[in-house]
C-alpha cells in the first residue's frame, strides 16, 4: 500500500475470487484499505468481530448455509457497522431483507469505482458522526 493515509478499513465479502479481486483493487485505488476478506457467511462474521472494520462491502448470495444478509443479521448483535451489499440483482424480496439490517447501498453488479465512492464516503461519514457523538456524552 502506498503512504498515503487511509479513509478507512473496509472488509469485502465475496464468493467469488475474481470479484473478490475487482472489488478490492476498486476499493484500495478509493483510498481505503482491505483488512480482510470472507468468502462465506460464517468467515464474515468472525472477520468483522475480529477486524472491526469501518465499513463492510457485503455480496448477497454467499456459497454456504448462510447469505450475505443472515450474516449481516448475525453482525448487527455485535456491531452497528455500516454496510453495502453487492447483488448479482436486484430482487425486490433480498432488498426488504437487507433493508431490516440498515444498508448505507444495494448496489447490483458488476460495479464500477463510480457506482461505489459515494456509499463508502457516506459509510464512513455516518461512522464519524457516530464516533462524534460518542464523545460527546
């Protein structure tokens, strides 16, 4: 990574290696950097406990017992941290489903860098004004 500083540290969720790769050279040439990456629900889950990101880009269908969403409902016990979910489309029921879980974006693939720099800044926006008013009290 170069010495610029980062925006933020974000965890990709994808199933899909080739994607997986896309989304992390898009998210890094942002500015952010990739703490981890997660290939099933199950992995995500353990890897936003451990990592704490400040942001998780999440796929919605996810190879394993678990999808994005159930995974995201699993985060939600631990962690209140913002998420964009990536869809190979748009169906109306995964996006009531993922709306319970507080989405920052529903964005369907493939995804280009300009489809994702706002709902990341957005993310991270909504992460500070958090962190903000944390401190205030």
């Amino acid at each position: 990574m170069s010495n610029r500083i980062s925006k933020g540290t974000v965890v990709i969720v994808e199933d899909d290696m080739l994607l997986s790769l896309v989304e992390t050279r898009i998210v890094e040439k942002l500015g952010y950097e990739v703490k981890a990456k997660a290939i099933s629900g199950e992995d995500a889950v353990q890897k936003i406990k451990k990592h704490q990101p400040d942001v998780v880009i999440m796929d919605v269908s996810l190879k394993g017992e678990m999808d994005g969403i159930d995974a995201m409902n699993r985060v939600r016990a631990f962690s209140d941290v913002p998420v964009i979910y990536l869809s190979g489309n748009g169906d109306k029921l995964s996006k009531e489903r993922a709306k319970k879980t507080g989405y920052v974006e529903y964005l369907v693939k493939p995804i280009n860098p300009s489809d994702i720099e706002a709902p990341l800044d957005k993310a991270m926006n909504r992460n500070s004004e958090k962190v903000f008013i944390s401190h205030a009290s």
